[in-house]
C-alpha cells in the first residue's frame, strides 16, 4: 500500500530555484512560518544533521516525533521512519524530502510474505525490528529497535517462542544475547552486511590502541571482533564514555559527525568494505535527502506522509507496545562486550 503522496503538478521543482538560492535560510523562514521541527538520524549529511532541531537514532526519534507540539515533521531520514512518525502522531504534516527514500531491510520483507511466515508460526509471538513498513508493522506484535530490543525480548516470558523479522544478523545477535530460539526473517542491510573481517582484522593490525564498536546488523563473523555492539545511540555513547582515544566504527559512516563533534580530541576510523575503503559504509536511501529537498517538502508540504486510519491504528498498537516496554529515555541498555 503506497503511503506517500506526491507533489502536484503546480508544487515549486527544485528545476525552479534561482542558482543563488540559499535552502538554509529557506528551510528556517519556513519552521517558523509553518511551525515546522526537523528530525534527522544520525545516518544523514553532516549538513543536514546540523541544520535539524533533534537528531537521534530510531528510538529517539520515535519519541521525539510521538511527543512534538509542532504542525509539521520534516522527517530527514527514510520512509518507513515517517510513516511512524504519522502513525504516532496522526495530526501532524508529516513529509520526506524524497519520495524514493526506502529501505532493503523494508523491501526484504513483503507485506503478504510476512502474514505467510506468520501463519506457518502461529503460536510464536511476532517482534518486528522497525525498519519495516506500516503494513508489517500492522501484522506484528512488538515493534523494537536495535536500542531496546534486548531489553524487551528479556520481558517476554521464555515459555513463549519468538519470530524476528526482517534483519537476520540483528536477530542471531540477539539471539546470542538473551539464549532465546527464535525464528528469523531472512533480511539484511544494505550497509551493515558489506563491511569485510578480513579487511577489518588488516585495520585493526594498523591500529592496535583502537577499540572496534560495531552495530548489531553487522555479521556475527564481524562481531566477533567487536569491543562493543550497540545501536547508534548506544556507539555513541560507547565512544564518549570510553577512555580510549581511537575507534574503529562499523556502521553508517554519517555517525562519526556527531562522534567528532562530541569528542574532537578522539580519533575515528570508518569500517572497511570488501575493497578496503569506507565510502562503501554510506547508506544509498539516506543520501537521496538534500537541502534543497527539504525545503521543496516543506514549501510543497509533499512528499507527504498519509496512512489510512485502519492501518495506522493496527500499526499503533505493536509501536505503543514497544514505548511502553522500552528502558527510561536516556538509559544505556548495551553493554561493552
């Protein structure tokens, strides 16, 4: 079910904007104009991770959109993050500077082949990792994030089996993590799933002193090499609240704005890919978001986020469950390893 509602044929074109155009000061005259906030994941542009009023990782950002008093949400991040933003928050103009912004972890995991792998397991109880659709969300149970997943799965009585869908590295860490048996959804990310061990056990030859933090989407042959696996919150912090000084990040590599901006006295090095680069560590979907996208989505209040009222509250419910049962905003739920 598509959810995103394009401009019409009269919006404003990024075709249509003087050379000189300044999308900065553009996008500013029109959070006040339109009282708009702009939440960005830490996987965006530094630019645009600067310019946002609150940047975070999944669990933040759910949060932050559920409890804004703004009229519109500049959601710069993907699509399934907006329409979760829309779910939680049904009241609000919701848009996504692109239209085409998705998710492989989203598209690995169909609607109708989800319901069949829940029929096959009817008596497993459905915890869903956020990067889905709001129609997956719709067929789940529990919504987690790679923040809060263990500490939810750790309520879930042991009596009870679980399927985990769609990151099949996140939910074999998890796995490893809580003993649970769990049925996994046969998915990957993009990013995560190209970073290489044998270039990483080169790098880490080349840097003794470096701590590797890597997220839980990562292989478990590269989390074996891992000092720390966390969520992108949860590396964060690893790093600020480490006395080593250089780290080796395997994730996104936008995160390592905000380690530099926190931390500039540290030194961060980017995961390798197969080839030995990092540039490979930059998610395709992430980067389609722009300056002047983001003001064209706020001038043309479109691509615009729009979910039909049935779907949203079966979406609602996996999510409500998962704020409810998720750790205190704030808490550090993963530790070093």
């Amino acid at each position: 079910m598509e959810t995103v509602v394009l401009p019409d044929n009269g919006a404003l074109k990024e075709a249509d904007l003087d050379p000189k155009f300044d999308p900065w000061a553009g996008i500013e005259r029109l959070r006040r104009e339109k009282n708009a906030i702009v939440l960005a994941h830490y996987y965006q542009d530094a630019e645009i991770q600067d310019l946002a009023d609150f940047v975070g990782d999944s669990l933040d950002l759910s949060r932050r959109a559920a409890e804004t008093d703004a009229d519109m949400i500049v959601f710069c991040g993907v699509r399934f993050m907006a329409e979760v933003a829309k779910i939680l928050n049904p009241n609000k103009i919701v848009v996504l500077p692109d239209a085409d912004a998705g998710c492989t972890l989203e598209e690995s995991c169909q609607p109708d082949d989800f319901a069949r792998f829940r029929a096959e397991h009817p008596d497993h109880l459905a915890i869903t990792y956020i990067n889905c659709s709001a129609e997956v969300k719709a067929l789940s149970d529990i919504i987690v994030t790679s923040s809060n997943a263990e500490y939810i799965i750790n309520q879930v009585p042991e009596s009870q089996p679980i399927l985990l869908a769609p990151d099949r590295h996140l939910g074999s860490y998890l796995a490893r993590k809580t003993g649970r048996d769990m049925v996994l959804w046969d998915g990957t990310c993009i990013v995560h799933d190209q970073f290489s061990v044998r270039e990483l056990v080169k790098l880490k030859t080349a840097h003794p002193d470096a701590l590797v933090s890597a997220h839980p989407e990562c292989s478990t042959a590269l989390l074996e090499h891992a000092d720390h696996v966390g969520s992108t919150r949860g590396m964060l912090d690893f790093v600020l609240g480490s006395p080593a000084n250089e780290f080796i990040v395997a994730t996104e590599r936008h995160l390592i704005h905000q380690m530099k901006k926190a931390a500039p006295e540290k030194t961060f090095i980017a995961a390798p890919g197969a080839d030995g680069g990092c540039s490979c560590a930059d998610c395709p979907y992430m980067e389609m978001n722009t300056l002047e996208k983001i003001y064209l989505a706020m001038e043309n209040e479109a691509p615009r986020i729009e979910i039909p009222e049935d779907l949203r509250l079966r979406a609602l419910k996996p999510l409500e469950k998962m704020l409810e049962m998720s750790p205190p905003a704030g808490a550090i739920t993963q530790a070093a390893e």
